[in-house]
C-alpha cells in the first residue's frame, strides 16, 4: 500500500494538471473542512461553506489579478485565512504569506521583493499595511456569482512564495510549485502516525505564515480531510493550551519545541492526544522521555526546511525514535550526507535532498545567483550537518548563522541591517546566545558613533517597530570594535563564541 501523495511505485504522484486548491477542496460539502475557536465559541466551517467562501475572494481577485500575480495575505489562523490562499492558487496567481508581528520594514522588504499588487488581510493587518500596499479586507472582497473554474496549472506552475529567515542579507522568498502540497503530505502523514484515522483533529499553536503552520498542519490536513483547528493565541500558555485541547478534542497537534518547553517547565501532562509532532530542531532524550511521561506516547521528530520541507520524519507507528536523531528519510524524497564535491559520505557532512522532490522550492524569487549557490550538484544542500546513524539522520549543527529563538528562525543580517539604520550606531554584530527556554536568545553587540551612547532599550525598540516583536535583541552589548575579515565582514563565529561562553558562565 502506497503513502498519501506517491504512486504505487513509491513515485510522486504528480499529474499533469495539477492545482492545490482542488486539493485541498474535494471533499465532500458537508465534512467538516475548519474549526474556528475564539475563547469558548466554536464555528464549524464545512467544505461546501470554505469553497464558497475561496470562490467569493476569487472572483473579486479577477477583476484586478491575472495568473502569476503575487498577492499578500496577512491573516492569523481562520477560515479566510485558508480561503485567501486556496482562492489565490484557484485563479493561477502565487499567494505572499506574511506575519502579523512583522513590522513596516519586515512587510515593505517582502511586499516590495515580491512585487505584490494586493495584500488580503483584516482590520488589524490593515493598520500594519498602512503605505505599504494596497490592502483588501477579505470579509468584504465577496461577490455573488458562478463558481470560478480552477487554472490549468501544472505542478511546477508558481503558487507560494515563502520567505525565508535572511540568514545572509534580506529574507529570500522561495517559490513553490503546485506540487508542493504533495510533497507534504507524506511526511505529515507519517510524523502523526498515519494521519487520517477516524476522529483525527489536528492543530498547531504555529502561525499558518510559516511553511510549518500552512503545509506541515493547515493544507495537508485539509487534503486529507481531516479537520483542522484554527484557534489564535495572543501569547501561548499552557493553561490555554490543555483548555483548548480539552474543549476542541484535538487529536493530534504539531507542537514547536518552545512550546514543549513551555509546556514542560509547567509540569504540564496533557492526555487524549493520539499524535504529537515536533520540528524546528532536536529534542533531545530528556526532551523526548519528558513526552512519553506527559502525553503518554512518543513525540514525532520530523525535519526540513523553507527551500524543502518534510523529507525526514519519525513515526512512532512505525518505528521507536532514537535519540539524538531526527528520524528516517521520508518515502519520495532522496536524502544524503555529502562531501564538499556533493559525494554521499558516511562521515559528517552537509545534509542534503537530491532533486526532483515534490517540497522543493522551484527557486528564489529573483535571485539566481542564490538558487545556483543552494545547490552541489543534483543536491539541494540544506546548511546543517549530519551522519547516518544506521537508517537514522543525525543533526549535528548549523553551517549558517541562523538564530533559533522560540521556534522562530531569525535570520542575523535583516536585525543587522536594522540596527544599522539607528543614528547612533556604527557596526553591529548579531548571534544566537544559548537559552534553556528558548533555544538561542538574540544577542548584538554594538560599536557605537564616537560621542553617541543610545541605551539598550532604546535599540530593541527601534527593531521591535521596523522588523517583528519576537527578533529584537534580547540581549546587547555595547564594544569598541568588532571582529571583522579583510574585506570588511563581521565574523560571527567570534562573537557566537563569546556568547556560548557567556551563557556557560552564567554572564
């Protein structure tokens, strides 16, 4: 028997004509598609309910938006979130996700990368957008009419454009193919111990703007239909998490590894779940012993990344997990270690996914210098390291400098750049500081102008209104210079030094 999303044979099972929100559509209109939970009201949105809802917001799209238009969706979790999506991939055209904390120069970079004519959002994310795009509120975008016809799109016609965290100047957008959403479904399927049985209800306190939020919960599920939770946290806490996973019946829930370690720091033990997954980074055996004793079942390591995702999974249904390691190589994919000439190697390498993967972005929006660079051969390189442990990957680190700081991957250079534009700053210098809550905290260190002083709160604000609450720096430092090449970069590895050695001594 074949996973959901390949063919017999174990291929990709890619038609010709091939559009996502059929996908995720298909069903039949009365199944249960969304369930909205605002504090104690619940709202049940069938099938037939969400495709009328993605043909209202297409039909409004058609009169200003042709096939190949990118257009914004700044929505939090709920039905018309997934509608504006689903209605922007109908009609041919690529959907922009973006993130309700970012701030005016997160959105601008993005927008303005992306070329983006129209940004479908709320009342809130209006008030964000202000001079930055030409917003459309999406509860008041709909127009009575036929049911809009899908595109003849292909797998590898554009339909998303995710981007990334900048680990290297400004965030690149990786574009995606319709295929995409089929090269999901496997690991998802798999990493929640065969997604689809009877009374599966899945959920994700993740935001549906990242690839993890949108692919990895709210789309697979809707193209296997199983019902998908759409519940907003201001602030995750664990007394909101066991309340809403007790009232919704939440079966199965990808969880980032903040939260589980939210999660765990309250003792918290929750039951009833059949599934819990985990990606952004390893547990660990304390971490993933933690989850047997507080869920009463193995917690699901999985892994991938923006440019390909979900290509190595664990399933406990299949398989005990092995700590230390982040699962095997998902049915479909062709993952390897390989050597600086892109040969496989048994020893440390870079991990790596060989072409032709149905998760694999098509390339970087406008950035073909950056797309060439990302690949070794017929290998797509990842930037992290690892060995095989027998069937098992191992992760062993990060070749780039990206932060992860609550499950959140923050990439330096964007803050660098930020911090650069305040009046009283040189040089800057930013790195990840170990944290036992939240992995890695944000650090800068700072060269001032001569005569200037700014206080630190000062500068955290100055990032917390241009970029996003959760990627200003958490902790800096004020030093009179920096570690810098002969050609005048910044050497993080330095300074990421120094703030391991900080955090070891307790500074």
């Amino acid at each position: 028997m074949s996973l959901p999303g390949l063919s017999d044979d174990g291929r990709w099972h890619l038609p010709k004509r091939l559009n996502m929100a059929a996908q995720c559509l298909e069903h039949p209109k009365d199944k249960i598609a969304i369930v909205e939970i605002n504090r104690r009201d619940r709202h049940e949105v069938t099938y037939g309910e969400l495709g009328a809802m993605v043909d209202d917001v297409a039909r409004a799209l058609l009169t200003s938006i042709r096939a190949g238009d990118r257009v914004g969706v700044l929505l939090s979790q709920s039905a018309w979130c997934a509608a504006a999506h689903l209605a922007i991939w109908k009609i041919g055209a690529i959907s922009v996700p973006l993130f309700k904390l970012f701030r005016s120069e997160a959105l601008r970079s993005r927008i303005d990368n992306a070329g983006c004519q129209i940004v479908l959002t709320d009342s809130e994310g209006e008030l964000l957008l202000k001079g930055l795009a030409q917003s459309w509120l999406i509860n008041q975008v709909g127009q009575s009419g036929e049911p809009i016809a899908y595109a003849e799109t292909s797998p590898d016609s554009p339909a998303i454009l995710i981007y990334t965290s900048g680990t290297t100047g400004q965030a690149k957008g990786a574009l995606h193919g319709h295929r995409v959403l089929t090269g999901h479904i496997p690991g998802v399927y798999l990493s929640h111990n065969h997604l689809g049985i009877a009374d599966d209800m899945l959920w994700t306190p993740a935001d549906w703007a990242w690839i993890g939020g949108l692919f990895d919960v709210l789309m697979v599920g809707l193209a296997l239909g199983v019902p998908v939770i759409a519940a907003r946290f201001d602030k995750f806490t664990p007394e909101l998490c066991v309340e809403l996973i007790g009232s919704a019946g939440i079966r199965n829930i990808f969880f980032p590894p903040t939260a589980l370690k939210i999660l765990k720091a309250a003792n918290q033990k929750i039951s009833g779940l059949r599934s819990v997954a985990a990606g952004g980074e390893p547990l660990g055996k304390e971490m993933l012993q933690w989850g047997q004793e507080a869920f009463g079942l193995n917690i699901n390591e999985f892994y991938g990344q923006t440019e390909c995702n979900m290509f190595v999974s664990s399933c406990a249904e299949e398989f005990s997990p092995k700590a230390g390691c982040i699962g095997k190589v998902v049915p479909g994919f062709t993952v390897d270690v390989i050597d600086a000439n892109g040969n496989p190697t048994t020893a440390e390498g870079d991990i790596a996914v060989r072409k032709g993967a149905a998760a694999m972005m098509l390339s970087y929006w406008g950035r073909p210098k950056e797309t060439e660079a990302k690949y070794r051969n017929e290998w797509l390189v990842t930037g992290d390291r690892g060995i095989w442990d027998g069937e098992f990957l191992r992760f062993l680190g990060r070749e780039d400098d990206v932060i992860t700081s609550g499950g959140y991957r923050i990439g330096p250079a964007e803050i660098e750049d930020c911090l650069l534009t305040h009046p009283d700053v040189q040089n800057v210098g930013v790195v990840g500081k170990p944290d036992p809550t939240r992995t890695e905290i944000v650090k800068a260190y700072v060269v001032c102008k001569a005569g200037r002083q700014p206080l630190a709160d000062e500068l955290q604000d100055w990032v917390k209104q241009r970029l996003a609450s959760y990627s200003y720096p958490r902790e800096i430092e004020f030093i009179n210079e920096l570690p810098m090449t002969v050609t005048g970069k910044v050497v993080r590895k330095v300074l990421k030094d120094r703030a391991i050695s900080e955090a070891e001594c307790g500074e």
